[in-house]
C-alpha cells in the first residue's frame, strides 16, 4: 500500500475528473425511496432509543439524507464497517428490522494485541442489540481480521458503507485491501457509501495521514481502482467553517475536542469536521 498510494494519488485527480459528475449529482442527490421506506427511516431517526447525545450531532452527520443519498431501501440487505460506537447502528438496525437485514461488521474480537477500545466497543454493540431485540432485532455482528479484511460471502450485499473510516485505513497503509473486500461482498448494482473528512484537493499524503483528512481525488481513486464506478457525490456534509489546518488535525474539532480548553468556543463555532459524501456503484455484467 505504502508504494502504491504515490501512484494513486497522481492518478486519482485524473480520474476524479473524469468522473465529475453533473450538478444535479453535487447538489442533495436523493436515490429513489419509496413513500413507505420513507416513513420507515423517520420513525428509525425520531426512535426514542437513540442515545440524546447521538440525537445532538443529527445536525453535523445528516442521517435521513445521507442515507437517502445512498439509496438504503428498508429490505436491503446493508454491512456497515467498523460502527464504532454505535452511532449509525442506532438507526440501521431499527430501520432495517422488519424486511432487511443490518450487518455490523467489527474487528474479531479473537486477533489479541489489538487496541483496547476496539474490544470495548463491540462489547458494548453486542450488549445494546442483545439488550433491546424488539427495537434492533437480530442483527448481526460479523468479525473480520483487518490485516486481510473480509466482509461475507461474495455478493451477499445490497449496500456498504463506512462513515469516517476511511484515513484509517490509509494511514494503516491497508485501504486497497478494505476497498477490494467491498467490491467483492456486493452484489452486482450494489452501492457502497463512503463518508470521510475532506482534505484540500492537493493535499499531499503525509499531511493527509497526520491529520485524518483525505482529498476526494484519492478515495475515488481507491474506489475506482477496486472496480466501483462513481455514481454521485453530494455536499449533504459539508462544512464551508472548517479550514481543516487544525493543530491536533481533524481531532481537534468536536466530538473529539483536542485542544486547549481555552479554545473551546472558537472550536464549538466551527462544528464536526467537512466531509465528503461519495456513492459508488459496483457495475453489472451486462
């Protein structure tokens, strides 16, 4: 990976702009959603289970149009990656509950020497789903071994998706191998949706590694080079305050607040960090 990001990012801007979509596409980029799915997913995002403190960042993370951006119908079939704390899970599962199927695919627990909060939080989303099963159901936490990432049987799924995620796995220098497992897990049309802090375009890669923002250019590229098609990006998450020349990176910024106490209001007034909404297409055979 270390070798092959270089490249990457040379020929990611080609290739981004290649793939430019139009301006509808730029613009909200609702995929078709039934009336009934509808009404499904705001009952999911209005559900009085959500944590309030969740409920809060509804304003930076956009739920209901992000998840209509991508297109998640209420019988689908979706694996979301590394859900951490449960943020989206919260709503996935519920949504999902009655005619699909919610996937949390999660560090295996089994692999020792890996940090302690990953063991933490799939603890913690095992004990919410098992705590509550007539509001998640049964979904399913799926372990896989993030050196050699796989994330079910091939073309089981409707949808990815991955919400800041992302420069993990580029600085990690394993992102080629996340992409490639995504691409195979998917049905053919399946979408993957793929939410991550934005960097300048331009931004060079040790920049982007110390401060956990990535250009678009080299997230389509890594996409592009798994075999996804660009179908659409969107501005849903976009945040014109944030400058991300932070002195702790993207960290510095809320939830996480690294920074000195004292400049705690003028951090508030920024918000969550700029984001990129990208919705790739795993292309049919015929």
């Amino acid at each position: 990976m270390s070798r092959l990001l270089p490249a990457l990012l040379a020929c990611a801007v080609l290739a981004a702009c290649a793939a430019t979509p139009s301006a509808d596409e730029r613009g909200r980029g609702d995929a078709p959603i039934s009336n009934a799915t509808g009404a499904a997913l705001d009952a999911a995002i209005a559900g009085p289970w959500r944590d309030p403190r969740n409920v809060a960042r509804d304003v930076h993370r956009h739920p209901k149009e992000t998840l209509r951006f991508f297109g998640v119908d209420a019988d689908d079939t979706v694996i979301e990656i590394t859900p951490g704390g449960g943020w989206y899970a919260e709503i996935l599962a519920p949504y999902l509950r009655e005619r699909g199927r919610y996937v949390a695919a999660v560090w295996d627990d089994a692999i020792p020497g890996q940090p302690q909060y990953r063991y933490d939080l799939n603890a913690r989303l095992r004990a919410r789903f098992a705590a509550a099963p007539a509001v998640y159901g049964t979904p399913e936490v799926r372990v896989f071994d993030p050196k050699a990432p796989v994330f079910g049987p091939p073309a089981s799924a409707d949808v990815v998706l991955t919400f800041r995620n992302v420069h993990n796995w580029v600085s990690d220098g394993n992102a080629e191998a996340y992409f490639r497992a995504f691409f195979d897990v998917l049905k053919e049309g399946g979408t993957l949706g793929v939410v991550d802090h934005r960097a300048r375009p331009g931004t060079d890669l040790a920049t982007m590694k110390k401060s956990g923002y990535l250009t678009e250019a080299l997230v389509i590229g890594l996409a592009q080079q798994a075999g996804f098609v660009l179908e659409a990006r969107s501005e849903i998450n976009a945040n014109p305050k944030d400058t991300t020349d932070h002195p702790n990176g993207v960290w510095t910024l809320p939830p996480t607040r690294r920074h000195d106490p004292a400049d705690a209001a003028r951090y508030e007034a920024i918000g969550e960090s700029d984001r990129m909404t990208l919705r790739f297409r795993k292309p049919r055979r015929d």
